[in-house]
C-alpha cells in the first residue's frame, strides 16, 4: 500500500456502520492475515449481499471481488511511528547477529588456550 501506507506503520480501525464508497481505505481477513487494501467499487449481489472490490496502492490490478463480510474496518487514521523505530525494526536482526559474534569473540579472548 505505498505511498499511502508504509512497513512499520499503524492503523486504527473503525467498524463500518454505513456503506463503504469508492476510495476507502479498508483491513480486511485474508486467509489468517489481515491486508489493507483501497476499495474501487462496491455492488450487491441477487441475493443482497454486498460485495467489494479492492486494489493495492502499487497493485496494477484489482483483486477478486470479496464478501464485505470479511472487513474488519475501515482505516481512520494512519500513525507513522519515528524513523529510528522503523529503522530498529528493519535492522533487530543484523543488530543481534552482530551482538551475537562479538560475543564469541569476546569469549575466544578470555578463554585459555
């Protein structure tokens, strides 16, 4: 979802209540994940049932058309944590590695040989 959204931000949800529209931004259950996704059109089906059809920011093409029972919520509010959070994210797994081999290192000295 970038630009609109990014790795490491949040988002808080609101249940809808009313009839989504074209350009909301919604999360919704995909599988055992939840994906936020941008709707482009909603329509019911014979039986009334609404169904919606979302696209992904960068995505080229839209996905499948989805039961509108599968959202959780529609995106209120984006929160965008500090860059030094993100970046502490990305990079936990170099950093402990890292720690890791210094620490053998450290421990090769004090050992006797």
């Amino acid at each position: 979802m970038v630009p609109s959204l990014r790795p490491g931000d949040l988002v808080r949800l609101r249940p809808v209540f009313d009839r989504l529209a074209a350009g909301d931004l919604v999360a919704m259950r995909l599988g055992d994940r939840i994906i936020c996704h941008r709707v482009t059109r909603c329509y019911p089906d014979e039986d009334g049932r609404q169904w919606v059809v979302t696209k992904g920011d960068r995505s080229a093409a839209e996905d499948f058309p989805s039961s509108a029972a599968l959202i959780v919520g529609r995106v209120t509010e984006v929160i965008r944590p500090p860059v030094w959070n993100r970046l502490m994210w990305r990079t936990r797994g170099f950093l402990c590695a890292l720690l890791a081999r210094r620490r053998k290192a450290s421990e090769r000295q004090r050992s006797p040989s």
